[in-house]
C-alpha cells in the first residue's frame, strides 16, 4: 500500500485552523439554535461534525500553541461542547444568544449527574417541566420571562413592564402563565381586579403590594 504524506507550511495550517474553528462555531449555532426545526437526526449529525471538527482544532493547537484563537465566538462554543461531552447536557440558544442549558435529550438514557451550580454561570436552566428539546419560540418566551418571577408590579422596570405585557397576551400559546399576585388581599380587591380592563389592573397592582408570577404549564404536548 503506498504511503502519502501532506505537508502543509505553517501558514497554510493557520489557514486550515481558521476555517476549522470557524466551521466549528457554524456548526455549533445550527446545533443550538434550531430556528428552522430540523429533525433530531439532522441535529444529531450535525453535532458529530461539530465534535470531529473540534478535534482537528485541539490537535492544531497543541501543535502551535500561537494559533490558538481568542475569537469570544470559538472559546464560547468550545467551552459549551466540552461541558456538554463532561456532563452528559446539551444547549440551546435563541436567535438573541441566550443560552439554556439541559439534560442531553439525545443520549442513550444514561445521563451523567451533573452539577448545575457549574454548568449555571454558562447558560439558563431549562424548567424541569421540559420533557424534550423545546422549541426555539418557547425559548425565546424563556428568555422573555427572564428576572420577572417575585419582582413587586409597581417596581418593574420599562423593559421588564413590555415583556410582561407581551407574555401576559401571548404567553399562555407557549405553555406560560405570567400573573400578578396581591399580597394580603380582599374579596374586594378582587372583584375590583376583576371587574377592570387591563389598563386598570396594572394601576391597582401600582398602588398595592404585588408579586409578578411566572409559571410554566402543560408543556408535554407542546415540546
């Protein structure tokens, strides 16, 4: 069998490192960021190539050392693959780049115990009440409802009052209940609230003590 050997200068293998790297963070976004609703098997594949990708990087870069890229795009999708190899999660991401971290749905059952407290500080916790990869709009709600739970009505900022306005109308669609809680309240102060538009509510909720709730709800079928 013959024998052939590639021989590469050094700044031909840069070149091959740079499009390498950034092939691994193409993919790793198809990976993540599910926008157009590929099929399982799609995202599987995809993540293959991402890891055999990631691998012709580590081997360049322990090679050279000097080639290693600092691109905050290509640190971030490393360190994400490699937790989710380390720890048996996967992410996902909105098209903002949020990203949420899960249980590897894809696995074969048998996920690692992990450490969420680690894994935490890269990404937003996936409500237990997922069953599955959620869909990019239910994250891009999650993101939404991000900071909104416990916070007093009267106390919500400009973009925090928007987003939960928004939720409020077109939450439920998702699997997301966002209300307003009255501490300390009457049989009066509900039929008040009840008997009032939306516009009214928001000045009741203004001039008493509140808590904004966001709940998650009847996720099963819609992930």
């Amino acid at each position: 069998m013959t024998e052939h050997t590639l021989t590469l200068t050094n700044d031909q293998l840069y070149e091959v490192y740079c499009a390498a790297w950034r092939e691994f963070v193409a993919l790793h976004k198809q990976a993540t960021v599910n926008s157009s609703g590929v099929s399982n098997h799609v995202l599987k594949r995809v993540r293959h190539s991402r890891t055999a990708i990631g691998q012709v990087c580590d081997m360049i870069e322990t090679l050279l050392p000097a080639f290693k890229t600092n691109a905050e795009a290509y640190t971030t999708a490393r360190a994400q693959a490699k937790i989710e190899v380390e720890y048996g999660v996967m992410f996902a991401s909105t098209r903002n780049g949020r990203s949420f971290v899960m249980p590897d749905f894809f696995g074969t059952g048998d996920v690692k115990r992990y450490d969420l407290s680690k894994i935490a500080p890269f990404a937003t916790v996936v409500p237990p009440s997922f069953r599955s990869r959620p869909s990019n709009e239910i994250l891009e709600v999650a993101e939404l409802a991000e900071g909104l739970h416990g916070k007093n009505f009267a106390m919500l900022s400009e973009d925090e009052l928007m987003r939960f306005r928004h939720l409020r109308q077109f939450g439920r669609k998702y699997g997301l209940l966002v209300s307003v809680e009255v501490m300390n309240d009457g049989d009066d102060i509900q039929d008040e609230l009840a008997a009032a538009s939306p516009e009214l509510q928001e000045e009741i909720y203004r001039r008493l003590t509140t808590q904004v709730a966001v709940r998650w709800f009847a996720l099963d079928s819609a992930t």
